[in-house]
C-alpha cells in the first residue's frame, strides 16, 4: 500500500550568526492514511521542524513532500494556501487569538474562506459540539482552562474539514487528566472523520496511549520507525532505549518516594 503522507529525502538547514545548522538531514517519513503517526524525540532533535516542513510553513532546503497524490514541495504560494486549508495543525501554546471569543476564534478560518455567515454559524456550532464546548461559545480564552483553549485550537484546526491533522506537542502543557481527554478527542477524531494524524511528542506514554506507529527521530535522522509495540519493546536506538528506560524508571518508583514515613 502507498503512503498518504510521504517525505523524500527532506533536508533542511538554519542560518543563524553566519552559522548553518543543519537540522533535517535526510528524512524519508511515510505515513498511511487514517494512521496515528507519532514522531518521538529529544528537545532539538528537529521534530517540529519537520511537521513545519510538511505544510511549508518553513520551506525545505530540499528533498519532497507529498501528501495524497498532490506534490507539497511542488506548489505555487497560491496552491500551497488552497491545500492548507486540508491540512490543520494544533500547537503545544494553542495558538489562539485572545481578543477574540471561542467562536470568532473558530470561525476564522472560515471567513477567510468568505464562507456565508449562516454557514459559519451552522459549522462552528457542530465543532462545539464535536470538541464539548457549546456552553463556552461565547468565553474568550483568557476565561478557559488549558485543556479548554487547546479544544478550541483542535475546533479550529478542524473547520475547513481537513484530511491531515499535524499536532505538535498539542498536549504537552496540560495537566494529565486534561491530556488524557484530548488524546480520546484526538482518537474520536480519527475514528469518525477519519483524519490523519502525525503526532510530534516528547511523552511516550502518549505514543503508547494513542499511535499505532512511531518514528523515532535522532539529531535530524529517522533512527527507527515501526509498530510501537516493537519499537518500545525492543528498541535499537539510543533515543528509543532512553524513552524506555525513563518510562520504566518513573513505574518502578511509584508510590515510593511519597509513601515512605507515612
Ligand atoms: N527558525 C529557526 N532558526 C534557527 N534555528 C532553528 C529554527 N527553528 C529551529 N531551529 C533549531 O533547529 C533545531 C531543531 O529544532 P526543533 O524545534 O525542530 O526541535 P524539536 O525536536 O521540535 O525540539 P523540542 O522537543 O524542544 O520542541 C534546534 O537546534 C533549533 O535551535
Ligand atoms: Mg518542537
């Protein structure tokens, strides 16, 4: 079977002070459609790099994107902004406006869209709906919890009925119990709208919760990718070994630092 979401050789570079760093070096990622696609990796390692790279919001130095038939590395500026629109992204800082209220928030990229106002209303109503949010309708994000804002940015990601969702680091400021809920909603999502999701996280916890594969990326490289099962069980590379050793870590001490003396 092909892949959905394919890169080609993706190489990408920064220039800062005179200096070039090189950041992607050589990344083939492919990605099957409907998957939950997690990319795992330490700080720096060039993860969010890479999903900014899939939707050219940086432009790589070279190599080739593609997702569907349609080539993304080989759009005109005019073509990229059409095919974004199938293509929602959700940060780890929700991203949203504050002086706007969730549902102008929701709607906006609709009205760029110069969608009609009836039609806007319709729509942002069912994504309320969708993410649990009709009673905060009319909140500013100032007046909403973590977990609250970043269903708005999931709403929002949503609105133009995306066939690709990119989430980068889209739970990481939350607390566990507001992470868990958005990792069901993320599932629902793919369930029942049949998204694809490529999932950028440092959590392999979150990896396990909810992605069937995993790459793992090392110092710009891909270092091994797979079923996470056998990536977590057996891992080869040195990233994949530190994420289970930590894992393990964190379970074996359990209960103990807080229980003693008690
Ligand atoms: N716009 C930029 N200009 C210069 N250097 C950059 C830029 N964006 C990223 N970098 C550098 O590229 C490297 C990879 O950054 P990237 O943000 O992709 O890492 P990451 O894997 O997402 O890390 P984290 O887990 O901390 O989010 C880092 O060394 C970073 O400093
Ligand atoms: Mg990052």
């Amino acid at each position: 079977m092909s892949s959905y979401i394919r890169t080609e050789n993706l190489y990408k570079s920064f220039r800062t002070k005179g200096n070039n760093v090189q950041v992607l070096k050589g990344i083939n990622l492919e990605v099957q459609k409907g998957d939950i696609y997690g990319v795992v990796g330490f700080s720096g390692a060039g993860k969010s790099t890479l999903v900014r790279c899939i939707n050219r919001l940086e432009e790589p130095d070279s190599g080739k994107v593609f997702i569907g038939e349609t080539e993304i590395t080989a759009l005109s500026k005019r073509e990229l902004a059409t095919k974004r629109r199938k293509i929602g992204m959700i940060f780890q800082n929700f991203n949203l406006f504050d002086a706007k209220t969730v549902f102008e928030n929701i709607a906006y990229p609709l009205e760029l869209e110069k969608a009609k106002k009836k039609d806007i209303q319709k729509r942002v109503d069912e994504l309320l709906e969708l993410v649990g949010l009709t009673e905060k309708k009319h909140a500013y994000p100032g007046q909403l919890s973590g977990g609250q804002k970043q269903r708005v940015g999931i709403a929002r990601a949503l609105a133009n009925n995306p066939d690709v969702l990119l989430s980068d680091e889209a739970t990481s400021a939350l607390d566990p119990q507001s992470t868990l809920a958005i990792l069901d909603l993320l599932r629902k999502i793919n369930k029942e709208l049949g998204l694809t999701i490529i999932l950028i996280t440092h959590e392999l916890e979150v990896v396990k919760y909810l992605c069937n594969n995993v790459a793992v990326i090392e110092d710009g490289i891909i270092v091994e990718e797979g079923e996470v099962r056998n990536i977590f069980l057996n891992p080869n590379s040195n990233t994949g070994k530190v994420f289970l050793k930590v894992s393990k870590e964190f379970q074996k001490n359990e209960f103990v630092s807080g229980g003693e003396g008690i």
